[in-house]
C-alpha cells in the first residue's frame, strides 16, 4: 500500500501516488494515434516515466517493447493503469495482486465496484474514474 492511502481520492493523495511512482503498465494499451491509451502512455513516457504497454495483440507500442500480460513485465510495477472495459478488469486486477503493483488507477468508466472492492481488499491503492494525464497535467505540470 502506498503511504497509508487506499482510495486516492483527494488531490494529494493522487499527487503523491504520482510522484511516488515511477514505473507504469498501461493494461490495453493502443499503438493507434487516436486512442486515449496511446497519448496516455506516450505523454507518460515523455514525463520520464518507464511505461510498459500492455497488449497481447502487439509487439510494440511507441517503440516499446509491448507484454502480453503484467506477469511478463521485468520489473516491480507501481502503477497499473486500466483501459479494458469493466467485465475485463477484475483479470487485471488479480494479475495486479499477483505481481504485487502498489496502485491501480481506473480510467474514466472502467471500473467496477467488484474489481474496486476486490483491489481494496488485497491492500492495493485505487485510483478509480480519473484520467492519469489530466490528474499529472493537474497537479505536477
């Protein structure tokens, strides 16, 4: 758990789950221009966080190497940033559990009180119904 936090709901809690956490896996990531998951992932990127997309249907995304799963991914996450339709993220948020990630962060409509309840119940911080670039763009610039 980070700091004490379990829902993240108030702007320093976000903020400090943002500037606490350096290594993010974008679960459903897009290599499309258009998709929100591909300008979240890249405008993380760009603010110097190592993001891991997420997507079994690709090899790469922005020049990264994509993973099929959170399993796959080399290193200890911090962050698990969700863009998969509700009745798919209770997987993730096992997977979540399993890795040992500190947060999961629900973008907008993704979330689902089971998956929230499940994720609190396992000690992970949540984040849910907020886009992590407006919250960056918001609170640290």
């Amino acid at each position: 758990m980070l700091q004490g936090i379990k829902i993240a709901e108030n702007n320093s809690d976000i903020k400090s789950v943002l500037t606490s956490s350096r290594i993010i896996a974008v679960v459903g990531s897009s290599p499309s221009p258009e998709k929100d998951s591909y300008m979240i992932t890249k405008y993380l990127i760009n603010k110097g966080y190592k993001v891991y997309p997420v997507n079994p249907n690709y090899q790469e995304i922005l020049g990264v190497k994509c993973y099929s799963n959170l399993s796959e991914i080399p290193e200890q996450i911090d962050i698990v940033n969700i863009f998969r339709r509700p009745e798919f993220v209770l997987p993730v948020i096992e997977e979540a559990i399993q890795t040992e990630a500190a947060v999961v962060w629900f973008q907008f409509g993704v979330g689902s009180a089971e998956a929230i309840k499940y994720a609190l119940e396992n000690e992970l911080t949540v984040v849910n119904d907020r886009c992590i670039k407006i919250e960056h763009m918001r609170l640290i610039g």
